[in-house]
C-alpha cells in the first residue's frame, strides 16, 4: 500500500504468499484503492523448501527482473506469556523495552517441518535465505541494483543465538533467535554482495497489532485489544516503539525503498517509530553483530542449502521423477 501510494505507475508488484484466498484478498484491496496498479500473486510456504524453490522457477518464468525483495513472512508460534518475568521486568529498570520488544517474557514452542528443520528457523530465515539464493539470477539485472529488506525485531537478541545451534533446537527463543540470524545474514551478504550492486538491511516495524501479536493472548477477545488502544497511546508518550497499526510499521520499509542503498549502514537496524503525536518516521540504530559471527552463519546456511539440494537430487534418482519444475515448465507451456 506504502509503495503504491507513492509508485503507482512505475511500479510492479508481486505478492508472494502462502494462502491464496488472504492473497487474493490483498490483491483486491490494493487495486480497490489504485485501480491501474500491477499486482500479482505467487504462491510460496517460506517453511517448505520445495514451495520456495517451486516459487521462485515460476518467478523467473514470469519476470526478468527483481529491484526490490522483501523478506518479511514471520512466525511466533505457540507464544508463552511468562507472567513471574513479567511482574518482575515491571520491578526493573527494564519496562519500557520489555514492554515494547517482549524480552524475557515471551517464550514459544516451536515445531519440525516435515523437511526436518525447525519451523521458526525455515520460516523466518531459511526459507528467505533460499528464495534469495534461487532469484539471484534476476536481481541487479542490467547493472542495476537492488535491495533486499528483511522484517527483523527488537526481540532479535544475541543471548537468544548459538552458532552450534543456528536452528534453536535447543532454547525456548526460537523467534529472537532467527531474528538475530537475519540481522547476522544481512551484514554477511553485504559482504559478498555489494559488488554486484545487491545490498540488504533489516528493519524493525516496532509493536504492531497484528495476528502475530493478538496471538500472544489467543483467549482476549477482539474487542479488549480495541479497549486496550488508549493505554497504548499512552505509553507512546514514553516509547516512539509503539507503532501500533501495519501502516505505521511499514514506515522504516518504504523509507529504505526510497534510499540510495549504497548510503546506507550495513551494521544498522532501521526502525519504525512513531512520536507521541503519531508522527511516523526511521531512525537507524546499530546492530549487535559482528563479522565473524555472521561470516560463520552465511557458511552454515550455504552448507544447509547444499544438503537440501542434494537431498532433493537423491530424491529425484530414487523415485525417477521428473524435477520439479521440470513439471511446472509443462504446465505453463500448456497454459
Ligand atoms: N507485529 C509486531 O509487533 C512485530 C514486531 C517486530 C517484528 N515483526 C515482524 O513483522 C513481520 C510481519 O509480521 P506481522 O506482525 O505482520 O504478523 P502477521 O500478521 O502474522 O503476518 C505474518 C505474515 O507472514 C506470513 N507467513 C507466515 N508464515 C509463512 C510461511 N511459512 N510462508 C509464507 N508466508 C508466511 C503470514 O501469512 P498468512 O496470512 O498466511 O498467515 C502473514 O502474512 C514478521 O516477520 C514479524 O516477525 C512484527
């Protein structure tokens, strides 16, 4: 909405999502509203490997070109609400960024894939990770540059990452961990990527009300978050964090769409904020990372994505089958 708002005529999008009734939906909305706009849908299950190496043929097939990638499916599933933590962060000095980025209460229980990974892991960084990976062909086309943007956290937390266990088998922060991932992986593509003209940031939308977040309390009726707002508007006066609603936490993702990339700092957060008088607008703040930690993730992911395709070729010998996409080659042609 933020990009058509500004682009309509010159802009082309493609909405890659996992339910095509929601995408549809989508698709509508933003037409409603830009009639002459160009939207399209894709499928794609960020938690599925084959969904997002099927995705990405139909991309190349559709399109030569990508400028602008945003990696923004997440996931927080099962969220525990950590009520001893809570009463205790209310106690310290700590509220205000407990409050606005759930650290130390929120814990969740993730779950496998049936690929075998772990499901916040595949959702929120891998599966992003492969889509790049698989689209590199059509970005920075004709010496242009492009962009990636990914939809970080503040809850993204180096005490929540391990190098010996990039996928969290182990923890119960699984969301701050692949958060942490992706802000590791950003600078790390930076590193090899600049180049050739292909530049990625994170950003952090701040505390929005989305399902994302009326999951943490599944049992509150809709209407109590309404009743809530008030209190939110409130402690907006002492935290610009505090967004609240999709536009606003948009605003750090539009912002970058509209930067030169190369001026941009690759060890920074952009954040979207929104003033006490609900004035939205980006600050960049600085990561905690560091070079080798995110040299040390970008080889365990390659490693990862190696095995995948590797596991997939045995697949294809053992069975006989056709590749994938060799199967959606055919449909297209037919279509
Ligand atoms: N809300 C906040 O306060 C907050 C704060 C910091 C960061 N974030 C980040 O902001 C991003 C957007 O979240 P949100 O708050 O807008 O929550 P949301 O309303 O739950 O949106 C998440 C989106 O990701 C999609 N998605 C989830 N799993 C997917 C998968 N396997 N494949 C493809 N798409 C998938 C969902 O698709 P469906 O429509 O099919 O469910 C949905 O459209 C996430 O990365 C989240 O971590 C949110």
């Amino acid at each position: 909405q933020r990009l058509l708002e500004d682009e309509t005529e010159r802009i082309h999008l493609c909405l890659g999502c996992r339910n095509m009734q929601r995408a549809e939906g989508a698709r509508s909305a933003l037409l409603h509203s830009h009639p002459s706009a160009q939207v399209d849908v894709l499928q794609v299950d960020t938690s599925s490997t084959t969904s997002v190496l099927r995705a990405a043929h139909e991309f190349r097939l559709r399109y030569n070109r990508l400028d602008y990638l945003y990696l923004n499916a997440g996931i927080m599933p099962n969220p525990q609400f950590d009520v001893k933590a809570f009463f205790r962060g209310l106690l310290s000095g700590q509220v205000i960024s407990m409050l606005a980025t759930g650290v130390g209460i929120l814990t969740q229980k993730d779950s496998v894939t049936p690929d075998g990974f772990q499901e916040v892991f595949s959702t929120n960084l891998f599966g992003h990770f492969l889509l790049f990976r698989e689209l590199e062909q059509v970005l920075c086309k004709g010496g242009l540059r492009s962009q990636l943007i990914w939809t970080s956290s503040s809850n993204a937390h180096r005490s929540a990452f391990s190098l010996q266990d990039v996928q969290h088998r182990e923890g119960s922060q699984p969301y701050s961990s692949s958060k942490y991932a992706s802000d590791l992986l950003s600078l790390a593509l930076n590193t090899h990527y600049n180049q050739q003209g292909l530049y990625s940031s994170v950003t952090c939308p701040g505390f929005v009300m989305t399902n994302l977040t009326y999951r943490v309390f599944p049992l509150f009726p809709a209407f109590f978050w309404t009743l809530l707002m008030p209190v939110f508007w409130l402690i907006r006066l002492f935290t610009n964090t505090f967004t609240l609603t999709p536009y606003n936490g948009a605003e750090s993702l539009f912002w970058l769409f509209k930067q030169k990339p190369e001026s941009l700092d690759p060890y920074c957060k952009y954040h979207s904020l929104t003033s006490g008088l609900g004035n939205t607008y980006t600050e960049a703040r600085k990561m905690d990372v560091d070079l080798n930690t995110s040299e040390a993730l970008y080889e365990a992911l390659l490693q990862l994505e190696r095995d995948v395709r590797k596991k997939l070729e045995d697949q294809q010998k053992t069975y006989q089958s056709p590749k994938l996409w060799d199967n959606l080659e055919q449909s297209h042609t037919t279509a």
